[in-house]
C-alpha cells in the first residue's frame, strides 16, 4: 500500500494533510439513531458504533445487496460508511491522533443466496488503505446479515489505535 510513512524519528503524518491530497472531506458526524455514541475511547483504542452510509442526515439507498442492489453500489455505501466512522473518530479524538486502523467490521444486508459479502466491505478497506497506507492494513470480517438498521444495506465499525 501506498501512503505517509513515520520512520523511526521522523514526524507523524497528517492524515488530516493526506484526505485533502486525496480530495476527501470527511461529513459531520452522524447522529446516532438510538442509545449509544458514536465512537468511545478505551485506553489506546478507539471503538466506532456500526456506521450506516448516511449523507445529510438519510441513508443513501435502501435495500439488500444481490438483490436490489449492486455490489458497486454497496462498496461505495461501505466507503461512506467509513468516512462516517473515521468523522466519529475525528471528533472524538481528532485523525491525526490515529496511529493505525486496526480492525474493521462489515455487516451486509444480504439477499438469499449472496456470498460476495467481502466484496462489499473492500469499498471501506480499500479507502482506508488509500488514507492510512500501511497503517491502514487490518483484521476484518465481513459478515452477511438478514437485516441492517433503517433497512441499510451495509454497516462498518472501526477500531483505530492511537498514537
């Protein structure tokens, strides 16, 4: 994977700096649509709360993937689901605190008989390592799932370690 470096002595890098090389912004955060927050720190870790692909407010689309919709369209969802989760974390720590991603979790509403689930949920791997570079290589399950919250068809948590 490509992207910032720290070498031994050498200053950490702005992931803040790398998103804007990238053209990314990141959204406000989402609001929770329950009893929880959106992300908490533990020590050296942050933990995000499942992430839905939430633009201003509404989800994006609706519905299960291999059903009525595509794998593209729901690796972009799983991105946007990311970019949510790295805006908890920013607001809760701030990126640059970020020393690496260290786990993600993909859920994926699957219609009958859909195995592609980690395609899906490379649309938020592939985004981080473009970010992080090797600090953004993780663990990841990708699981499938009857039904998500609002009727979503992906959800990510990230686990991110702090510097």
């Amino acid at each position: 994977m490509t992207g910032p470096a720290s070498p031994a002595g050498a200053p950490a890098p702005s992931w803040h700096a790398r998103l804007a090389e990238l053209g990314i912004r990141l959204p406000p955060v989402a609001a929770p649509v329950a009893s929880y927050v959106p992300a908490i720190r533990t020590g050296s870790l942050v933990f995000t709360s499942g992430q839905l692909p939430f633009v201003d407010g509404g989800l994006r689309r609706t519905g299960k993937v291999g059903g009525s919709v595509d794998v593209e369209a729901a690796a972009a969802d799983a991105k946007l689901c990311a970019l949510n989760a790295l805006a908890a974390i920013d607001d809760l720590v701030g990126l640059d605190s970020v020393a690496r991603v260290v786990r993600v979790v993909g859920y994926v509403a699957s219609a009958e008989g859909f195995t592609g689930q980690p395609r899906v949920v490379n649309g938020a791997s592939e985004l981080l390592g473009r970010i992080f570079g090797d600090a953004g290589t993780h663990a990841r399950s990708a699981v499938g799932v009857a039904e998500l919250p609002l009727g979503a068809p992906v959800e990510v948590e990230l686990t991110v370690e702090l510097r």
